[in-house]
C-alpha cells in the first residue's frame, strides 16, 4: 500500500497451549468436537466487556458493533499504527481530508485523541459513539434501533464510503460477518465472538446502488479481468497512459479493509491507487485502474508494473486466507500471461522489493513460495494455505498432545495443510475439538484450534 507512513511489521500477544497448559486444557472423554459453545457477548476479559459497556452506553447493537470492528482490524489494534486511511484502533476511526471519526468521537465521548487513538477501551467506545450519532443523523428512533437491520444506512456511512455502491460494499460486509458469525481473537489472546444472526438489512437508497454501470460509479465486469468487478479510482489518483512496457506485478497489503480501500482509492485528496484490489474471505476481485494507465501505488515501479492490493495487515497472518492466495494468484498469472510477464521473483515482487520504497508489505506472513507455485499452475502440491493464532504453538509427530514434539509456530503465520484427522480432543478458552491438521513442510500435526478459521474441521481439506 502506497500510504503515507509505512506499516511496521507485529504480532499479536496471543496466548499459547504448549506444555502444562497442553495438559490442563485436554479433554479426554466423551463430547463430540465441536466449535466454542455459547452465544454473542457470552466472552469474558477487558475487550469483550469494553464492547458491552459502549454498546449499553449508546444503544447500539452489541454484535454490529463488534462485526464493524471485526470488518476493519480483526480486532487488533496494531499498536496505535494508523491505516492507509489514517485510521486507529480497533473501530477504525478515521482522520483524513474526506472523513473525521476520529474528531467526532472526541468531542461526542470527551476521550482525547491520544487515547482513542491507542486505548482499545476508549477506541470502541468512540466508535459507538459514531455509529449512534450517525443512527441519529438518519433518524433512527428507539424502536428502530432495536432492529438490526435497520442499521444498514448507519453502518454505510460509518465506513466513509464515496457513493452509495462503496457504501453498499462495505454494509453488506458487516451484515455477512453478522449472517455467518464471528469468531475473532483481540491482544492477549481475548475471544470475541458473535453468533451467527439472522438479520434482513433495510438498505433504503443503497438497495438501488448501480451495479451495471449504468451511472458509470461501477460496473458488473472489469473492462481488462473479466473474472474481476470495475470501480474505477478518482481520476485525481493515477495518470493516463503509461512511459513504460507493463513488465512487473507488485504484490501489496492494504493496511485496511477491502471495502475501505477501494473508497479511499475513490478519494480525490488520496493520491493513491491500485490497478486491483482482492477481498480476503473470498477472493473477490475489484479493478480501479485500467491496466494501461499508471497507477500510484510504488514509487519507481509505478511507469512498468501493475499493482495489486490485497486485504489486510503486513502484522496479522489471518487476513492471508486460501481464497486470497488463489484468487490473486490466478490474476497475475492472466496478467503474465496477457504482457508476456516472467512467473519468477525477479517480476513479480513486493512493495519492499521495488527499488525506492521504504514500505515493509506484504510482509513476513506472505507465503511467497505458496503463492509463486499458484501463479506458475500448481495446485498448491494439495495443500491449502491457513493463517494460525497464538504463540510457541506445538506441533506434533501424532495427532495427540503426548507424541514428538517436531515443531512449533512461533506466532501468528500461515501454513500449508495437506490433510486433517480425528486425534485426542483438546479444550482451550471455551473450544472442544479434536481435529488435527497435518502440516507437511513441518512433519507433524497441529490442533485445529490453532487455525484461525471459525469452522472446526478445515473447509476443503481431505481426511488423512
């Protein structure tokens, strides 16, 4: 991401089940695996009762307030370290030509900006604060508050969005989280979740938001990827044409969320942009600069290459997700392919690679030999590729706490997944399961709760 100030690279202070702590939390008899019981606001600890007390305080849905901030950060609040948006904290609040959340929860809560800024407790009170002033701005009385659908137009506004096909993209995010629940992990290792809700959002004027590029905001198809949506970028953002032969993709990290950046590439005061844009749950595909205009997203890469943005943190492995991988993977391989591009590192680089920048994405958690095996045709080698949470992880011979310790996961990162198998059944902060995963570039399994992936047994991985 081509932003003003560069991300440094952390990882989350996540807590471990290694050793004693193994042996504490096992289960050894009787319950059928299974996700973590109990329902939205069910979680104990400083993050989950900070999200009760601001939802009380302002009378907002306590789960579309933990789903806003799930779509932003994954709950992390990256220490403080603003977003391409120049937004902080677990809420995203924002400070930029365009946007002042960050000013309004100031002056709505009385917190000082240092702390919403960097006080997680303070942040998602500001960011209630924001969403109620917004509900009230739209006219939303009490009964309606009530009703979580009827925060569709509030959640809209709440991303910053320009036009009301950005507004939409964004809502319809927060109310997917809210259909097929949340499961997060704050600092410390704090789980948040929200079950999964049924909710029929009241989208008003956003239900009609041009999808057919009719008012030419968007378009059903990219005009050079035809598997990939057009929303172009504000004209201010990149120049027309190109000095230079395309020869080089460069791969980015948004430092912010997939519907935000694609609003803020929208913005005429950004300054920035990107040819692509991909979506980290499913690997959806935005375009918002035509491949033969120049966009400005690497400094002295920008005249020959093409960039491609990808959902997430350079800190946090799991926005990373499989879908992400193959999805990025198969456009730069088209994108190879259409200007005769080398499927080799020398071409297709990091932000930090390119001569000039001093950015650090994609970051440590890349799994650059992953994705170059899909980008050249591979299958992977039959794996798929998962983020992981916690630290100083056990990775076992066998599929139980008590064999060979072979390995271990220092942190958060992603790993490749060949096959899973039923093993000794674990319990740890409130899941049981006893799903392992087999991880091939280590030799050994892994206990699936260490998958940071809401379901139990892996989506699409075969049984051992």
């Amino acid at each position: 991401m081509n932003a003003l100030i560069p991300a440094t690279p952390r990882r989350r202070r996540l807590t471990v089940l290694t050793g004693t702590a193994v042996a504490a939390s096992l289960v050894l008899a009787g319950q059928p695996a299974s996700a973590a019981p109990g329902g939205s606001g069910s979680g104990s600890g400083e993050v989950n009762a900070a999200f009760a007390r601001a939802a009380a305080e302002y009378d907002v849905p306590r789960d579309l307030l933990v789903a806003v901030g799930y779509g932003e950060t994954h709950l992390d609040d990256h220490d403080g370290a603003p977003s391409h948006a120049n937004g902080y904290g677990v809420m995203h609040l924002v400070s930029n030509p365009g946007h002042h959340t960050l000013e309004r929860a100031a002056r709505i809560t009385g917190e000082r900006v240092s702390a919403l800024k960097k006080d997680t407790r303070a942040n998602i009170r500001g960011g209630a604060a924001v969403l109620r002033a917004l509900a009230d701005d739209l006219g939303l009385d009490a009964a309606e508050r009530d009703r979580l659908g009827a925060w569709y137009p509030v959640t809209a506004r709440y991303g910053g969005t320009d036009g009301e096909r950005a507004g939409r993209l964004y809502a319809d995010t927060v109310y997917e989280l809210l259909a097929s629940g949340i499961r997060g992990h704050a600092d410390g290792g704090e789980q948040v979740r929200v079950t999964p809700r049924k909710a029929t959002p009241r989208r008003g004027t956003y239900a009609d938001a041009d999808v057919t590029g009719e008012t030419g905001e968007t378009g059903a198809q990219s005009p050079d990827y035809p598997p990939a949506q057009w929303v172009p970028a504000s004209s201010a953002n990149y120049a027309t044409g190109r000095s230079q032969s395309i020869s080089a993709v460069v791969v980015h990290v948004t430092q912010g969320s997939y519907a935000g950046t694609i609003s803020w590439f929208q913005n005429p005061s950004a300054e920035v942009s990107a040819h692509y844009v991909v979506r980290s749950s499913d690997g959806q595909v935005t375009q918002m600069v035509r491949d033969g205009n120049t966009a400005w997203h690497a400094r002295s890469g920008n005249a020959y290459s093409v960039g491609i943005e990808h959902e997430g943190w350079v800190d946090d492995p799991s926005w990373f997700t499989d879908a992400m991988y193959r999805s990025s993977a198969a456009l730069t391989r088209h994108l190879a392919d259409k200007y005769g591009i080398p499927k080799d590192r020398a071409h297709i680089v990091g932000h930090n690679e390119v001569p000039g920048n001093d950015h650090t994405d994609p970051g440590p958690h890349w799994n650059w030999s992953y994705y170059m095996e899909l980008v050249r045709g591979g299958s992977g080698g039959d794996t798929k590729s998962f983020p992981t949470w916690g630290t100083d992880v056990s990775i076992r011979q066998a599929a139980t706490t008590n064999s060979t310790r072979v390995g271990s996961l220092a942190g958060p990162t992603t790993v490749r997944v060949r096959c899973q198998v039923r093993g000794q059944q674990v319990t740890y902060q409130g899941y049981t399961n006893d799903a392992w995963a087999y991880l091939p570039d280590y030799g050994g399994y892994v206990s699936n709760i260490f998958i940071d992936v809401p379901e139990s047994w892996l989506p699409g991985v075969p049984a051992c």
